[in-house]
C-alpha cells in the first residue's frame, strides 16, 4: 500500500510539472514575441503566426465582446470578408473591432463600412484591405486586464519568477521524495537483514545447544 502511494504522488507530481509546462511555457513564448514585435515595429499590431490577441477596452461591441475581453484575431484576405464578419483596424494608434455592414467595391478596390454592435451610427472612416488587420474569430472573457498587467515590466518579471520558483519547488519536493523514499527502503533492507542475522545466530545456539545436550555414543 505504502508503495502504491507513493507511485501515486510521484505521478501527480509529474503530471503538475506536465500541466505547467503546457499551459506556461506556450504563453510565455507567445507574450514575449508579441511583446518584441511591439517594440521592434511599434507602428504595426504584433501578430504570433498570423494571430493577434487585442484588448478590448471599449463597449462598442457588446453584447459580443465585452470591456476586459481578449479578442482573438487572425491575419485573412481581404477577398475572404463578407457582411456580417467582425475585423479589427487601425485607426490612428488605436486598434477598432467592428462588424462589417456593407461592402462596396471602387476602381477595383474593396472598401468595407463598419459599425459596433452597440454604436448608433457606423464608422465615418471607410476600411481598405491594408488597414484591416484581422478577422475575429473569438474572445477570452476577462483576460485582457491580466495581459495588460502581464506586459508591464512587474507583469514579466512575475510571470517569468512564479513559473520559475514553481519548478523549483517541484524539484525541491521531488528530491525530498526519493530521499526519503531511498531512505525508508535502506531503513527497511537494515531491519531485514538485522532480523536474518538474529534469526541466524538463533538458529547457531539452538545449534550449539543441541550439540551439547547429545549423548556421547
């Protein structure tokens, strides 16, 4: 039983420092190229293989996408765009979600109008295919608010630490485990080649004895 348990630790253990890796490193990575492309071309919106997670600060979508929400975009062709899709642009320094309601087409050049769900009335700034910088295709509710954190220099530096302390205790709690675990079995294999040797010496003076107590023929 007492081995069963311990199998049984060592594999929840594994499957913590599995789960961290999967879910953290991934992250990680993605937040530090967005965060590089930020600062290395910081008049283009930073993508991770074409995909742009944008935060949304405004409620001009809602109900659809909310203030604190990450909305996940993705770079498509212009031509791919029909009525009814969300996209996201650049408008000055900022970056807009807005649903497509009409798509006219001028000297062989598409221009889409746009409008929020929640707005009264649509964008005065017609789109061209080179200021769309996406299509929307889902939103992490609430994210936002923690990745706006997670990209200012306290943000990294926990986000880089608490990982890096958790793996560090993992291996700590680890080694700790086998240690005692080594330690138990060595404890063990003393008491039972204690036990032998008791019952050998028995076994050679009851030997002795019954030497002793034979008649001489």
């Amino acid at each position: 039983m007492y081995k069963k348990n311990q199998s049984n630790s060592s594999k929840i253990w594994t499957a913590l420092a599995v789960l961290l890796c999967v879910v953290l490193i991934p992250i990680l990575i993605m937040n530090l190229t967005i965060i590089f492309k930020s600062v290395a071309k910081p008049q283009e919106v930073p993508s991770f293989f074409g995909y742009k997670p944008l935060i949304v600060l405004s409620g001009s979508m809602e109900p659809q996408i909310l203030p604190g929400d990450i909305a996940m975009t993705k770079e498509v062709p212009a031509d791919t765009l029909k009525e009814g899709d969300i996209v996201s642009y650049l408008q000055g320094s900022s970056i807009i979600t807005h649903r497509i309601t009409k798509i006219d087409e001028a000297g062989g050049t598409k221009i889409f109008q746009t409008k929020g769900d929640n707005n009264n009335t649509v964008d005065q700034t017609p789109l061209t295919a080179d200021m769309l910088q996406g299509k929307f295709l889902f939103r992490i509710p609430r994210l936002g608010y923690a990745a706006i954190f997670l990209q200012s220099p306290i943000g990294m530096i926990l986000f880089i630490a608490v990982p890096l302390v958790l793996f560090i205790l993992y291996d700590v709690l680890r080694r700790s485990f086998f240690e005692k675990r080594e330690a138990i079995k060595t404890s063990q294999l003393e008491a039972e080649l204690e036990a032998m040797r008791r019952k050998l010496e028995e076994a050679e003076a009851a030997a002795e004895k019954e030497g002793e107590q034979k008649p001489n023929a």
